[in-house]
C-alpha cells in the first residue's frame, strides 16, 4: 500500500482530498502546515506528496526546497496545489521541484490520477494547469 502525505492549512481542503484519495487505497498522513509535512515525511517516508503552497509559516514552496534537500526525501515527487490567481506557474513549481501542480479548484479525478500515476511509476516532470 501506498503512503501518502497531504499537506493543507485549510482543515475542508484536507478532508476534501483524503476524500478523494482513499478511492486509491492509500495510506493517508496528514498535516497542516510545511514544518509538519516535513516532520510527517521524515517519520514515514511517503511514496507521494500532495501539498498546498499557501499555508502559514513555512509554505508549501518553502517545504519543497527541503524536501529536495534532503537525501531521503528528495526523490519523493510532490504535486503543489496552488490557489487560483497566485503568481506560482507551472515553470516556477517545476523549478522548486515539484513533480506537478493544480490550480484549485480542481478536478478530484485528476487528482487521483496523478497521485496514482506517480506513486506507481515514480517522478514525474510534466504539470498540468
């Protein structure tokens, strides 16, 4: 089974995507900030990454440069999720690291698509808007 982590500040948007997610069979962490996903991902090494970039303290932009700092945790892919009308595009997410990102609101189906595709096969560089 796979593990993972999603990372919101916004306690619906966490139920909303553990929602979506458990039609995969996953095993769901969650938190509610940068500095606890990286806590949750250090404990228990996800296979996927589902994370906000607005959230406060440290930001979902600011987690993923960690994340890819460290040498456990680096190759684990992340899909930020970006509100509609935040600067953050596609090239800046895939720089920072990201495997891919959605711009809320978006669709739960291809959420789970994602998720799937990459705990299955492992990083992926392509985004989707």
């Amino acid at each position: 089974m796979h593990r993972i982590l999603i990372a919101d500040d916004e306690p619906h948007m966490l139920k909303f995507i553990e929602f979506t997610l458990r039609k995969g069979d996953f095993d769901i962490y969650k938190a509610c900030n940068g500095e606890e996903a990286l806590l949750l991902a250090r404990r228990h090494q996800p296979d996927v990454i589902v994370m906000d970039v607005l959230m406060p303290g440290m930001d979902g932009v600011m987690a993923l440069k960690e994340l890819k700092r460290d040498d456990v945790l680096k190759d684990v892919p992340v899909i930020l999720l970006t509100a509609r009308g935040y600067t953050l595009d596609s090239d800046q997410a895939l720089r920072a690291g990201a495997a891919s990102y959605l711009t809320k609101p978006f669709s739960p189906t291809e959420l789970l698509r994602q998720v799937l595709q990459l705990a299955e096969s492992g990083r992926s560089d392509t985004a989707s808007a």
